[in-house]
C-alpha cells in the first residue's frame, strides 16, 4: 500500500532533517535543511497541493535557505558543539516515547483517515486562488503589510552603524 | 486516477519531524541550530495542515490558504531572527544561546 515514492521523500526528508541539526559543519547543516524543505514539497505534491509545493520551493529554498547561508558565511565559523552525552536517563526517556508513539501508530490503521482518491475542486488550482483573492482578500494585504514590517525590522537591526 | 496515501503515513512523518525539532530546540546551543529546528517545527505543522485538510471529501481548500500564510510568516520570521542573530554575533564572539549575555550595543 505504502507507495515507494511516499516512502523514498519520507525517508529523504526526515534523514536530511537529523542531519541538518547534527552536522558538524553549519554550511552542512543549511544545505541538509534545504533539502528537508524539498522533501516537504514533494510530500505537499503526493497530497495534491501543487501550488503550496511551489510556493514552498521558492520561498523556503529560494529565500530562506540563502539568507541561512548568508548569516553563516558573515557569523564565521563557530566553536562546535559539546559532543553529546547519553545519560541513562535520556536513554530510558527516549525508549519510552517510541514505544509510546509506536503503540499509538500500530493501533491506528493504516486507513483510518482515508482521504478521497479524487480531489476534484478542492485541489484545483483555479478553485485555490478563487477562494484566496474572494474569502482571504483581505488577510492577504494584511500579510503584505506585516512583510513589510519585518523588512523594516530586519533592515534596522542589522544597520551596520548603530550610533542611538 | 492515483491512490491516495493513507493520511496516517503523512502524520507519522509529522510527528518524527515535530520530535526532531523539539529535540534540537532543547539540546542545541547554537543560535542557528535553533533557528533550523524553529523550521522544522513549522514544517512539520504545515504538513499536518496540509493533510487533515485533505481529509474531508471534497477537500477543504482553506487548508492549502493556510498553508501559503504560515510559510510566507515562517519566512518573514526568519529574516527578523537572522538579523538578530547577525546582531549578536557583532556584538558577542560567539552565538552560543547560553554564553549570551548582550544583546543592547
């Protein structure tokens, strides 16, 4: 049932997830990060969200990921982390919450949010933006304006000269 | 017509993505390793969004609309949280969260 493409992105993204927080190297760690971001888009495209994929691509990728590389070119290397230690009773901690988690997955079945196999409207990409420029006008302009606001913010607390 | 995964595997994948995030917001030091598990957390609530919207049949659409405000505001709040870490890093040496003792020039 479980469709190997699902499992391939599943597998990609939370892979590139571990890797991005346990790298060494920050520059590493950014690039894992940007590919849990594409691993994401490819999971929003198995659920039939194309438009909220590609958004994520260019937003998340094209956006984020460069300005996270920007920061950790300009921070300069940094000291690494402490390595880990493993109590025993983090270990003890962590054995629990899967056991736990994988309880509650194997009494759920595997169907029991079965979601219908033909989207139809609800996924259409002209029912989309009908619904956010008719419903969600207004929010929209709202959200360009809070942008806008964290333009501002961001511009003036990285002002290379602070003199007030 | 394409068979839809079941919505379980998209939850399962959610919460792994939520755990792993929880796990690095509390045991990293570094700013930016924060700041990637701040992403991840917001990921991992964008795919559930995404997925219990798919849920009803027809699909709710307001979901999807969700989805394309939540990213825009993750983005806009890692713009602001870079600046202050560039700030930081001015300011002090080191971007370690524990060590920081200035934030005011």
């Amino acid at each position: 049932m479980t469709d190997l493409t699902f499992l391939a992105l599943a597998t990609v993204t939370v892979a590139s997830a571990i890797l991005a927080l346990e790298a060494r190297d920050l520059v590493y760690g950014a690039a894992a990060l940007g590919i849990t971001f594409l691993g994401m888009a490819g999971l929003f495209f198995l659920l039939d969200a194309s438009y909220v994929a590609t958004f994520q691509i260019a937003v998340y990728i094209g956006a984020v990921v460069v300005l996270i590389l920007f920061t950790v070119m300009l921070v300069g290397p940094q000291m690494g982390e402490p390595p880990m230690e493993l109590k025993r009773l983090s270990l003890l901690t962590a054995l629990l919450v899967s056991l736990l988690l994988g309880t509650a997955g194997s009494l759920t079945s595997a169907t029991a949010f079965p979601g219908p196999d033909d989207c139809g409207f609800g996924c259409d990409l002209i029912g989309l933006s009908k619904t956010l420029i008719n419903q969600y006008g207004v929010p929209l302009e709202f959200l360009s304006l809070v942008l806008a606001a964290a333009v501002i913010g961001a511009l003036t607390l990285a002002k290379a000269d602070r003199k007030g | 017509m394409r068979k839809l995964e079941p919505l379980t595997s998209f939850f399962a994948v959610s919460v792994i993505l939520l755990g792993i995030g929880i796990y690095g917001l509390t045991t990293k030091r570094n700013a930016l390793r924060i700041l990637f598990s701040i992403e991840l957390i917001y990921n991992a609530a964008n795919l559930n969004i995404i997925a219990f919207a798919r849920l009803r049949d027809p699909p709710i659409v307001a979901g999807q609309v969700l989805v394309l405000f939540t990213i825009a505001l993750a983005a806009m709040e890692a713009s602001v949280g870079l600046a202050i870490i560039m700030l930081v890093s001015r300011l002090n040496v080191d971007i370690d969260l524990r060590k920081l003792t200035r934030l005011k020039g």
